[in-house]
C-alpha cells in the first residue's frame, strides 16, 4: 500500500516522540516538549507548508533540516549496499560493474521468492509476490569507493499508526513484518547463512549445512549470482542498514563479505543445492504477533505457507514460556519446526513443535 506524504510525517514524527495536541478544521497540533507543529490535512513535499514543517522539527530535535529529511525518507526504508572491491582506485571494470548490479537484483528477486516458500533451486520458478516485492525497490546514486550501489526497499507497515498497535500478555506491542521486510530480511539472512557456512569454514558445506541454509532462504540462484561476480576477480561486500522506523532490524545481520577466492567454494555449493531433497518435515519461520498463556501457553507466528501469508498457532512447552517471551519482546525472527495441523473452525496449530529457534540461532545441522 502507497502511504502519501502527510501519513509518512505523521507517523515519523510519531516515533521521534511528537504528541498530538488538538485537532481543527484545517490540520492538527503536534507538540514535542516547548516546540509546536501546525500539520495541515493532506500537506505533501510541493507544497510551500513543507519546508517550514521540517524546519521547526528540525529546530526541536538539534540537528539541520537537511539531515532530519533524510532521517525522514530513510524512516521505513531498508538500505543494502552491495559492494565490489578489487578493481582500481575509484572505478572497476564496465563488465565488472554490469555483473554487480544484474547479481544484486538477482539475489533480490530469488530472496522474496525464498521469503515465502524456501526452495534449494527455484529453476527460473520466480513467485509473483515475490517479483511485485522486488520491482518496489529503487537503485539509489552510487557512493565513494570502489563500486558501491545501494537498493532501497520501503517497508512502510499497512498500519500506520503505532497507537493501535496491539499489546500481548506481558505488554509488549505486537509486531506485524512487512512483506517487503520479510523479503530483504530473507536475502540479509541467506546471504549471512552463506558466510557461515561456506566462506568462513571455507569448506564445501556438509549435507545438514545445505537444509540450514534453505530453511534460511537460499537457493541455488543466490549462490550463482554471487559466483558470477566472484569470477570477474572481484571481492563483494553487503551491508544492510535497516529501517529505523520498522522494529526487529537490530537482531539482524548487517554485514557480509564474500572474496573473490571463494568462487570455487561457492560453484560447489550451488551443485550440492541443485541436488538437495526436500525434508519432509514442515518448518515455518516469521515472527510472534500474539502471545497467550491460557488454556493452553501459545504463540501466533505471522508465517508463510503454501506461497501464502497466514497465521499458525504454536503450543510453548511450559518451561520455555519465559524463552518465547522474550523472543516476542526482543523480535526475534524464528523458525518452527513441526507438524501443522487444520481443526474446522479454527486457526492452523502446531501442538507439538519439534524444534523453536531464533534462526539467527541456528548453528545445529538440520
């Protein structure tokens, strides 16, 4: 859903800590401490209010206006910076360079895919989800080094105000991931399970590793894109900075490498991914939206199945109640291990999880 300008103030100054005063006819009153705002209904970036707003907040929080507009559009915006290194001093090679941006959309279009139904190969079987996730994303302007894009995602929640934000049994606000979230969350967490397990071991992955790496979101097309940038003898960086409007992004990685010696690594692994058989065990990953502890102690984990968004119910053995919650008030992405069950009437449930797992946990061969 496209927020307009005035709802992504709105909810900006929101989380910077403004409180709204009164409301009139023409627009409302915000205050922060001493500092008042006079939002008018519908104000947007062309219009001459918008400048004068950013102004006056800008004032209220000690920092320049053209700094606090960048904090404003960068609000609920995920930034990967994907980074070649190794050709000379402040340029690469026009091939090298070609590589590095089809790769990076690459790597994109196959994690909103895997986002949704992990898969060791996609086969060129792209999700429609997954690529409208992927044509959202903007190319920003190229930065200082040797060759640096940055992708822009907006990850603005179909909820825009933190007021109605529902509360769980401990108090904690429920949290509900965007899909456009979840989609780079996968690609950040694919990209650190291959640096894990492949690049850092700097072994070619056991059996367990390759179904670690799947439930995480990778697939063969990830591996291979990285391998088509490796073998122009280049080195590539990632770097995720994470919506800072959006909660969870601090439990997420936030920085990969991948050097250029690793191509061979990484041609091993997209064979051994080509090959890989799908468990037959079900596991759902996505966060906790909901938390109760009667009659029976459970979590709603807001998942994907099937290729479709939905919600799955999961018994918490009594002595891991305190674990949960606090992966509930920490946003924890988790993986969820176990058989799914349909009762006419109600939710889908998972009465005897086999397995619960932060996945950024999750050193153990599945």
């Amino acid at each position: 859903m496209e927020h307009t300008d005035h709802e992504r103030l709105l909810r900006f100054i929101k989380d910077v800590g403004w409180k709204r005063d009164r409301m009139g006819s023409r627009g409302a009153v915000w205050k922060k401490g001493d500092a008042i705002l006079r939002i008018p209904y519908g104000v947007d970036r062309n219009s001459f209010e918008w400048s004068g707003l950013i102004e006056r907040a800008a004032v209220a929080d000690g920092v320049d206006p053209a700094t606090l507009q960048q904090r404003l559009e960068n609000w609920l915006v995920d930034m990967t910076e994907m980074r070649a290194v190794g050709g000379a001093s402040g340029s690469i090679a026009l091939e090298q360079g070609i590589t590095l941006v089809t790769s990076a959309r690459s790597i994109l279009r196959t994690s909103a895919t895997t986002s949704r139904t992990p898969r060791a190969q996609l086969g060129y079987q792209y999700s429609a989800v997954g690529d409208r996730i992927t044509r959202k994303a903007r190319m920003g302007h190229t930065r200082p080094g040797s060759y640096v894009i940055p992708i822009l995602m907006p990850v603005e929640p179909a909820d825009e105000d933190p007021d109605d934000r529902q509360e769980s049994l401990d108090g904690t606000a429920a949290y509900v991931e965007p899909e456009e979230r979840r989609a780079t969350r996968t690609m950040a967490q694919a990209l650190d399970s291959i640096q894990q397990r492949v690049i850092g071991p700097a072994r070619e992955p056991a059996a367990g590793d390759v179904s670690a790496m799947v439930v995480a979101g990778v697939a063969r097309e990830t591996v291979v894109a990285i391998r088509n940038l490796l073998k122009h003898e280049v080195s590539l960086g990632v770097q995720f900075e994470w919506a800072a409007g959006l909660e969870g992004g601090n439990r997420l990685p936030s920085e990969m490498q991948f050097p250029s010696e690793a191509e061979e690594l990484l041609d091993l692994t997209a064979k051994k991914l080509r090959t890989h058989r799908r468990s037959k065990a079900e596991r759902l990953t996505g966060y906790i939206v909901q938390m109760r502890r009667e009659p029976q102690a459970s979590f709603r984990l807001q998942t994907v199945r099937s290729g479709r968004e939905c919600e799955v119910e999961v018994d918490i053995p009594p002595a891991r109640l305190e674990e949960a919650l606090q992966w509930f008030a920490d946003r924890e992405s988790l993986l969820v291990q176990g058989n799914v069950e349909r009762r006419p009437g109600h939710s889908l449930r998972v009465p005897r999880p086999e397995l619960m797992v932060p996945l950024r946990d999750l050193k153990l061969d599945l």
